[in-house]
C-alpha cells in the first residue's frame, strides 16, 4: 500500500475527521470510498468490466470499451 499526503484547510480536516467518528471508518476507509464513489479505480477493474460486459453482449471489444468509457465519464459528471 502506498501512502500520501494531502494538505487540506482546518475546516476540511475537522469535517472529514467527525465524519470519521460518526462513521466508524478510518479517513483513509473515507478517502478510499470517495475516490471509488467517483470512478477513480485501476486500470485492470475497468478492464475487468469490459471482458465481463463483453462475455454477456454481442459487442465488440472496441464497442464494449466505448461504451464502458462513456458510463464512466457520464458517472464522473453526476449524469
């Protein structure tokens, strides 16, 4: 696991500190869901998604990946 440091304001820390305590998750389990919740993951689970929607479609490898990279740039914009 890698580690890095952030700088936030003493606002955003004490906020992202009481959610950690009103949500009994660590700021890292916090962090780590939030950048999930925006579609930040590896490259290896979008590719996984692909082989997996295109395993049950009759797309094609370039139309399943289209089609994956669209759903996440819709995701990332709240669509």
């Amino acid at each position: 696991m890698r580690r890095l440091t952030i700088t936030l304001t003493e606002a955003r820390y004490k906020a992202l500190k009481e959610a950690s305590g009103r949500s009994d998750k660590t700021i890292s389990q916090l962090i780590d869901e939030s950048l999930e919740f925006y579609g930040i993951k590896p490259r290896e689970d979008a590719r996984d998604l692909v082989r997996r929607v295109r395993a049950q479609s009759t797309l094609s490898e370039a139309e399943a990946l289209g089609l994956a990279q669209a759903e996440t740039r819709a995701q990332r914009r709240g669509a």
